[in-house]
C-alpha cells in the first residue's frame, strides 16, 4: 500500500465538503523577524510594541501578510499541490490579529467545481478559515485553483460556480479591539499623510524596486511550508524554470508601498486579485497603488481605505491593461483590498 501523498486532482474533490489541513504551527518572534529579513516592512504597527500600545493594542501583533502565508501555505498539499495555476482571491477577512504564541491551523470548504473545455484541468473554489489555538477564525478569504484531472476520461462533475460579490463593505471589516488612532504619532510612522488626505481615483507611484532573488523566495516558499511542485522542482514546468510564490510578490508589493502608504497600517480585507504573468526569478518587482474608495469606521480615530495595488515588472507607471482588455505582459499581480489607517 503506498504510503506517499500524490496530491489531489480534479475528479477528487466533492462541493460541500470539508478538508482540514495539517499540520498546526505555532508562530513566534522568530516569524517577524524573518519576513521583515525576506520583504521591506517597514509599517510601525509590526514593528514597534511602543508604537501599537499607543494605538490601544497590547503589543505589536505579527503582519497581517504572515497570517494569510501560513494559512494559504497549510491548504497546499490538498488544494493546490497538483495546480496549473493560482486564479484570484476574494471576500479575505483579517477576523482578529496573530499574536507571538498563537498556533495557527487551517480548513477549507469546497463551494465549486467547474471543469475547463479541454478535460484535462479544472477549477476548484474553495474557502479557507485561518484559526488559532482557541478555535477562534482569524483569517478567512476564497481562491479559486486551476487543477489537473488524473483521468481525462473521468466524467465532469455538475458545474457549481459560486456567487462572489466584487467587494467587501467596509462595514463587513473586522478592527482590532481597543485599536484607536486618535493620539497616531505620524513622525514615528514615516509620513505625515493621512485618511484624509487620499482623493479616490488618486494614483501613487511607489518608486521603489526590488529584484527577485531564486534563493530568497525558497526561503520564503519554504518559511510558509508551501509545497507547490512548480516553486522548487523545475521539472515542474516546460521551460525548466521555478515559478515565484504568489503570495511572495503580494508581501513585497505590500513592502513597497509603504512609500507613499506608509500610514495604511493594517490590511483588513481582500476584495479580489489576481496573479496576472508569471514572476521568475531575476525580475525587478515596482508597484504602484489607487485609491478605490474609503469610509469612516466605528473605532476612534480609524478610517478605512480601499486600494487597488499592483506589481509590475517594468513598463509605464500606472499601465495596467492592453486595448484587448487583457493584462499587459508586465502586470505581475492586481490587489484590491482594504486597509486602516489614522483619520
């Protein structure tokens, strides 16, 4: 009998079920450390236990991003060990911050099947919850992955295609409790720009760039626990190449906003997004970000605000789609997602 796990292919997974990944993880200093080691990071939120005590929390909570890597990288073996492709994210829900400590685990439940025209591959939806060593949800978000079928002949099971809104309301946002921005110290935070002062439809230039380094994000790849075959094998794909961990360029994109975003503390929600080319090793990562929207929140002081971020590797600044419609080749990810910051 063998003992080895091939991973999941298309035909086994079943809409309505649950899958509950291994293997728990306790996370702690060590974690911050080396994420801030891998990306820029720089927000003084993750930074500074000084800094978030005098914005009403306990001490310095872990980066939000941290959170979303272990959970995502706990699903890999059963959702997307056998993947094509990565498609989108949407309705992601930061529920309560990860503190030094904490034992994250993740579950996930699949709400659609749709298989692809050429019966070789694909698409499962499913929705992940994040939850720490006291059963409470930290974290939930919905991806949908392109998946191989082990048998092309296997029937196609009953398209389930489920309905997902563009966005999130601000009031759906979960805010720490006790967060309170009302005495922000802005000259500690790196910039004087706040809630109010960002115009919807604003566009910023993140001028900054880091090049991808091969060894860095297999660190990173193997930080996160994250067992994908096209990140380490390069077996994996046509061209012999590894594949950038999404979730690698998302953290750095995050990092290098904060110039110009350094006050959008907290990351709440994930409207949608998509890995729109393939990141390679060796590719210089830019960003820029646009205002989408914003609102005022219940907590004292705190304002949400949405923003559309996007990593390119190259091209013009704030280039996004072609006349086609389709991203242009230089586009490496497109982010929509709410964030907090001082009013």
């Amino acid at each position: 009998m063998a003992k080895t796990n091939a991973g999941r292919f298309f035909e086994d997974y079943t809409v309505g079920e649950t899958i509950h990944h291994a293997v728990p993880r306790t996370v702690k200093m060590g974690e911050r450390a080396l994420y801030h080691m891998l990306y820029p990071a720089r927000h003084a939120l993750y930074s500074s236990d000084q800094f978030a005590q005098s914005c009403g929390l306990p001490f310095s909570p872990l980066d939000d991003m941290i959170a979303f890597h272990i959970v995502f990288g706990k699903t890999v073996p059963d959702v997307s060990l056998n993947a094509v492709a990565n498609l989108g994210y949407a309705q992601g829900r930061w529920l309560a911050p990860v503190w030094p400590g904490d034992t994250l685990r993740s579950q996930s439940e699949v709400i659609g099947l749709k298989q692809n025209s050429n019966g070789r591959t694909g698409v499962v939806y499913v929705r992940t919850t994040g939850l720490n060593q006291h059963d409470e949800a930290v974290l939930e978000y919905v991806r949908w992955v392109m998946v191989r079928k082990r048998n092309v002949d296997a029937p196609a099971p009953e398209t389930v295609v489920p309905d997902l809104p563009d966005a999130l309301s601000a009031d759906q946002l979960s805010i720490p409790k006790g967060l309170d921005f009302t005495n922000y110290d802005f000259t500690l935070a790196g910039e004087p720009h706040r809630w109010a002062d960002y115009e919807i439809g604003e566009k910023i230039d993140h001028v900054d760039g880091v090049t991808v380094e091969e060894a860095e994000h297999m660190m990173a790849t193997r930080l996160w626990q994250n067992t994908a075959k096209v990140h380490f094998d390069t077996s994996a794909r046509p061209d012999g190449s590894r594949l950038i961990y999404g979730g690698h360029v998302i953290s750095m994109a995050r990092a290098l906003s904060f110039n110009g975003l350094a006050n959008a503390q907290i990351v709440a929600g994930l409207n949608g997004g998509a890995h729109a080319n393939p990141c390679l090793s060796g590719d210089t990562i830019r960003a820029w970000s646009e205002v989408l929207d914003k609102a005022e929140t219940s907590a004292p002081g705190v304002g949400a605000i949405r923003l559309r971020l996007v990593a390119t590797k190259g091209g013009d600044a704030f280039a996004l789609r072609g006349e086609d419609g389709k991203y242009l080749p230089e586009v490496l990810l497109d982010l929509d997602y709410w964030a907090l910051m001082p009013l």
